[in-house]
C-alpha cells in the first residue's frame, strides 16, 4: 500500500477520534478554548502528520518532556475545576497519541491495529473516568446528559 491508501484506512478512524475528543473536551470544561491553551485538534493530510505532531509537542511538554507551563499556569488561573482542566489536557495527549499512532501507520505497510482502536474508542470511558464514572458511556458511545447533570458531574461552574 502507498502512504496515501494507507491515510485513507485511518482517516475515517482519526476523524471519529477527534469528534469523541472535542465532545469530550466539551462536556467536562465548556470553556477550554477561552481557559486553557488549547491546541489545534485536525486531522491532518497525508503529509502533515509531523507537524501536527511538533505542534502538539509544542503545546503539551517542555523540552525536557515534562508538562508545558502555559498548561501548568493555565490550570492554576482557571475558574473552573484544576480537575476539568486535567482532563481537558488528558484529552488532547490522548489526540496526541493518534496523530503519532497514524504517522506511524502511514510510514509502515501495515493495517491500523487493535490497540489503536482501542485509543480511539477509549477516549468517552477516559472521560467517564474523570467525570465521576457520569458521563453516559454506553458500548463506546459518549450520551451528554442535561447540562445541569454535567455540571454537578465534573465540577463545572
């Protein structure tokens, strides 16, 4: 297989992924773009995923690999729950992680394998998790309850 069919058996999989993260994001901090230093969550094209990778690099960790300080400082400035915002960076290591996993797959003559599926399918039970176990996961599926619900649920003011 080409680089280019191998983008588009992930393709389908990573734009899945992105919707599940950024419905994610959205439920535990419906302010991380106005709170926290969010990156841009794309899925790129076939020849962007190591600059999506550097830019989420960039955005996550220091040089030394530890977590960037505009995310450590923007957790202590936030409003909201330090929890929420955890989540929210969980979140987009998660993305982080995919982007890798498909630059991967598309240098390699491989299929996506399980374990990438399974990140992908992980990231509504990851949410749940950080919510108090409330945040309707079904067979995968994130359900958003009534705001009111996910407010009291991930400590959202």
């Amino acid at each position: 297989m080409t680089p280019e069919e191998r983008f588009n058996v992930i393709r389908p999989v990573l734009v899945d992924a992105r919707h599940k993260i950024t419905t994610a994001i959205e439920v535990v901090h419906p302010a991380a773009a106005e709170c926290l230093p969010m990156p841009e969550l794309v899925v790129p094209d076939v020849d962007g995923f190591a600059a999506a990778s550097r830019a989420l690099n960039a955005n996550l960790f220091t040089a030394n690999g530890g977590r960037a300080a505009a995310w450590v400082n923007a957790r202590s400035a936030c409003a909201h729950d330090p929890k929420a915002a955890m989540a929210v960076y969980e979140l987009c290591y998660s993305w982080y992680q995919l982007i890798n996993a498909g630059r991967s797959r598309i240098g390699v003559d491989a299929r996506l394998d399980q374990p990438h599926r399974s990140a992908v399918g992980d990231a509504p039970g990851r949410i749940a998790q950080l919510c108090g176990g409330s945040a309707g996961v079904e067979q995968g599926e994130l359900r958003l309850p009534p705001i009111e619900e996910r407010k009291s649920a991930c400590l959202i003011n």
